[in-house]
C-alpha cells in the first residue's frame, strides 16, 4: 500500500512538473508574440524629425517597382548588402515631392554610392519629382567617392555635383552581349529543339548559333542607340555641354588621362561632369553650410528619404474614401497560378484585377507593367479579367516601365490607353518553345532508351528520346496558332490591319519612339501622366490614388511589417 501512493506521488510530482513547465512556457510564448507585437507597430518610438535638414536621397540597392518578399529570420540571422536590398520606386519619388512643400527640408542631397540600379526609365520618373523640387527653390546636390554610369544620370539633374578627389566618373555606353551556345552544344551532344513564329526572337539564338544574327544586330543597335541618345542628350542638356561631349569623353577616355597624369577625378572635372572635388570630410562641411544645421555626429543634418516618408506618409488601416484611382503593378515574370510579388502570377494577378474592379469608389485602373514575358497562358487569364473591368465600364491605362515585351505588351494591348516612358522597350510580338534532348550524349556514355508504347505520342517528351515528326508537327501547329491569336488580339485592339501587324511582329523589340509611330502605343510619359489620364477618362477631377495588392493575412502583415523592422534596423 506505501509503495502505491510512493509511486502515485511521484508521477503526480511529475506530471505537476509537466505542466507547471508547459504553462511556463505558454505564457513565455505569449510574452514574446507581445513584444514581437510592440517592437513591429509601437516600439522603439520615432524620434522627432529636425526643424531644419536636407532630405538625403541614399537609395541603397536596386530600385524597383515592387518589393520581393523578405523573410524575417533571414532580415536577422544575415547580414543585409546593398546587393540584396530593394528601394520602392514610390518611396523615391512620394519623398521627393513632399520635401519640395516642407520648409523644415532646405535642400536635397543624393548620395549613390550604395545604389545598385535604377535603370534609365526609373530615373527619368524620378527626376520629374527632382524637377517639382528644384521649381521650390531648393538646391540639389549630389555627393558620392565615385559615379558609375546608372548613378551618373540621376546624378546629372543636381545643382551641383562633389566627388572625391580619388574618384571619378565611370562612363562607357550601352552594349548588349550575352554568349552563344551552338558550338558547345553540338560537343556536348546536346539536341536543342527550338519552335518559333517571328524571324526576330532573338532569345533563341544563342543555341542555335555561335553569334548574334545580323538582323537581330540591326533590331538590337537601333534600340540601344536611341536608349544611349537620350543617356546622352538628358547628360549633356543638364550639365550645359556641346553636343558630343559625352561620346568624345569615353572615345578618347586613355588621352584625357594621359593628360592628367591618370587622375579620373580631375578628368572628369575637366569635361565638365562633375563641379568641385572634396574629401569627405570636406564636403560634409561643405554640406552643413549649405543646410545650417549638424547632428549630435557633427555631420550635416539629412533625413533619409525612407525613413522622412515613412513619417510623413503614415500606414494607414483603412482604404480610402470616394472616388480613386487604382494602380496595379505587374512586374516580373509572368509565370502560372499563383506567384508572390516580384513575379506575375496568372491567377494571383487576375484575382486582384477583379477584386479591384469590384470594389466601389474604383473609377479607373492603370496596370503598371515592367515584364519581358513568360506564360502565354497566364497572359491570357491576365487578359481576361482586364476584359472583365473594362466591361464594367472601367477605364483601364496601362503605364510601361523599362520593359513591356512579349507577354507584358500581351496583357497590355487592349488597354483604353498605354503609356510608356521614353525609354521603354515593348513589342517583341512573337511565341516560342525551346528545350533539350539528350539521346546523343546518352549514347555517347552507352545508355540507350527503347520500349513500347500504346500510341505514336507516348513517351514523345522524353528528354533522352529523339522527337518524332508527329511531335514536331504538333508542337509547330501550338506555335503558329499561339502567334496568329497573338496579333490577331493586338491587330483588333490598335486598329492596325492583320498582314501589317504581322510585318510589326514576328518577335521583333522596339523602343517607345518606334512603339509611338508604329501605333503600338499611345502616349509617352511617367506613371503620374497615365493616372492623370485615366482619371480624365472616368470624368472624376477630385480622387485619390490607391496603390493596391493582394490582400494579407494577420500572420502575413505581421511578418512583412517585422522583415521591414528589423530591415530599416540593419
């Protein structure tokens, strides 16, 4: 009887224990879930912003139109880079035109030496916001160790330009190069089998020859010299030099600094690229004159552009009221079903193209694509929902960025109106299928595939099987039918003739000039020009603009707000 209740005491102790940690812990993870709470949405106060500091535009990485999704334990277990860091492209510009109307901000200072990317068309949509800043009377001055060509133009629209005096000014042109495949396949004994409409896509070419074709080199330097023409003239007008400065520079780039004794800084000073050269130190003083004011750091007060438009633009948890304007962006990859942002899923983007056409107060929608492609398929859903607003009577604008090919100008084509940027590349009208098979190189090794099957097209799609003429006829007809609707839909949507539109086609880029007098587009401008027509085409002068995306989750806008904590803490 003793031994009983010994034993009974003890697993009751035990089982006490069990639970007494149990609850301990539940109450440990509640704990943490509020602090997680408070450190996303309250904690760690605002300071104040300065009464008087330059907005500093330090965009730090790539700057884009859409951010990528960040994992919170990756924000915190490594190391952020510039490399891996997005910058919204709205953030850029919302800050820049707020500060033109703050008078706690008395200038703007770009500093680039982070920035890995914004691309011609990106910042020919921010220097509009530069120009509603400089028309406020503030200067702009743009300060940085060294300029590579992608900072340089945005660098070009200060009042003034500082590099150091060990740095310079990395000019070179645009080229497009890529390598070719042909030779190294047939060594391999690899069998790329390749379906096309359209003598122009290009994207095929490097395993089916060791080089560019000529037409294709005549498609490519067309667009790349009108692209290097505005790089040149946007440089030339805004620094106020002759005509061809740009181009003599880097054609006689080994003289200018044979000349100078190899000092890049001071042979960029000398063509006229930059204004002063200053150290570091230097030019933080330089700097805080300008500004009037300095930090607890004795550097010059600034208030970085994300963290001063973050302020000024607080998260707001509810939608806007009255009539609006939604904008949609699509940019990435067109791929099937559903997709995360960064990439154009079918079904995801489709979804919010109706969600958004249903919901009240919405007058018009301007899709923003920036995409080289990808599904037909999802296109096509894509297109459809597009089809589903514009019966409802909404006006639907679409605003190109860098890129609107291929099945970016699919979706885009039966748009009321398309804009593009003067630096866009669309068309590129055109379907085709690639991919490999392996039979030589397997029998090369002494693997050889036999067997039967129960049809002529079973097993066909082997990798390590030859393609039969059955599959060959079948995968040609897809192609063709696939290319026919494809011009058939933009012929019908821009008015232009069938047999014209093929000669358009046939997987051919154009850039947005082309685009404009070929008819393959309407306008040319910014995003804010298309909102501002879409608005005008739905009758409405007094709306708001309304910036949407897929619906989140709690546990989803817990974790993005959580990866942008810790993010804007790194």
């Amino acid at each position: 009887m003793s031994e009983t209740s010994t034993v009974r005491r003890v697993l009751r102790a035990i089982w006490n224990g069990i639970t007494r940690i149990r609850m301990a812990l539940s109450n440990l993870l509640f704990l943490v879930m509020l602090g997680l709470i408070y450190f996303v949405y309250v904690g760690g106060a605002p300071q104040p912003l300065p009464e008087k500091a330059a907005l500093l535009l330090n965009m730090a990485g790539t700057v884009v139109e859409e951010k990528s999704p960040v994992d919170p334990l990756s924000a915190v277990l490594v190391q952020p880079t510039p490399a891996d860091h997005e910058v919204l492209l709205r953030d850029v510009i919302e800050s820049i035109e707020l500060a033109a109307e703050d008078p706690a901000i008395n200038e703007l200072v770009m500093e680039l030496d982070q920035l890995v990317y914004v691309g011609i068309s990106r910042t020919q949509e921010i220097v509009r916001a530069l120009e509603i800043f400089r028309a406020s009377g503030k200067p702009i001055i743009a300060s940085g160790d060294y300029f590579t060509q992608d900072q340089y133009l945005l660098a070009s629209y200060a009042d003034e330009i500082i590099i150091h005096p060990l740095g310079g000014v990395a000019l070179e042109g645009f080229g497009a190069y890529q390598n070719y495949f042909s030779e190294a396949l047939d060594k391999l004994s690899v069998n790329i089998h390749v379906f096309r409409v359209g003598e122009n896509k290009g994207a095929v070419e490097p395993f089916l020859r060791n080089d560019m074709s000529p037409q294709e080199k005549r498609v490519t330097q067309r667009w790349l010299d009108d692209l290097w023409r505005q790089y040149t003239t946007q440089v030339e007008s805004r620094r106020n030099l002759e005509p061809g400065t740009v181009d003599n520079y880097i054609n006689n780039y080994a003289d200018r600094l044979r000349a100078v004794n190899g000092d890049t800084s001071l042979a960029a000073q000398q063509a006229g690229f930059v204004d002063q050269l200053m150290t570091r130190s230097s030019s933080n003083d330089y700097l805080a004159n300008i500004v009037g004011a300095r930090n607890d750091d004795d550097l010059y007060e600034a208030i970085e552009f994300e963290r001063y438009v973050s302020r000024k633009r607080p998260l707001s948890l509810s939608g806007p009221d009255g009539d609006r304007v939604a904008v949609i962006t699509a940019t990435g990859q067109i791929l099937p079903g559903e997709q995360p942002p960064g990439s154009i899923g079918g079904d995801s983007l489709a979804r919010l193209i109706r969600s958004t056409a249903d919901e009240e107060g919405v007058k018009a929608i301007v899709l923003r694509v920036n995409s080289g492609g990808g599904s037909l398929f999802a296109s096509e859903v894509i297109r459809q929902q597009l089809r589903y607003a514009q019966g409802k009577a909404i006006p639907l604008v679409v605003s190109m960025g860098g890129l609107a090919a291929s099945g970016g100008y699919y979706i885009a084509a039966e748009a009321d109106e398309i804009w593009a940027t003067s630096s866009t590349i669309t068309g590129s009208i055109g379907v085709f299928a690639a991919f490999p098979t392996f039979e030589d190189l397997l029998g090369r090794l002494g693997i050889y595939t036999d067997g039967v099957g129960t049809t002529d097209l079973a097993g066909a799609l082997r990798v390590d099987r030859p393609l039969s003429p059955e599959l060959v006829d079948a995968l040609t007809s897809t192609i063709e039918y696939a290319y026919d609707s494809f011009i058939d839909i933009v012929a019908t949507a821009r008015g232009i003739p069938l047999h014209e539109m093929d000669a358009l086609a046939q997987g051919r880029v154009w850039s947005a000039t082309d685009a404009l007098d070929l008819g393959l587009i309407d306008k040319v401008g910014g995003l804010g020009e298309a909102i501002d027509s879409a608005a005008a085409l739905a009758g409405v002068s007094d709306y708001e603009v309304d910036y949407v995306g897929l619906p989140l989750s709690p546990r989803d806008m817990l974790l993005k707000q959580l990866a942008n904590r810790v993010g804007s803490v790194a």
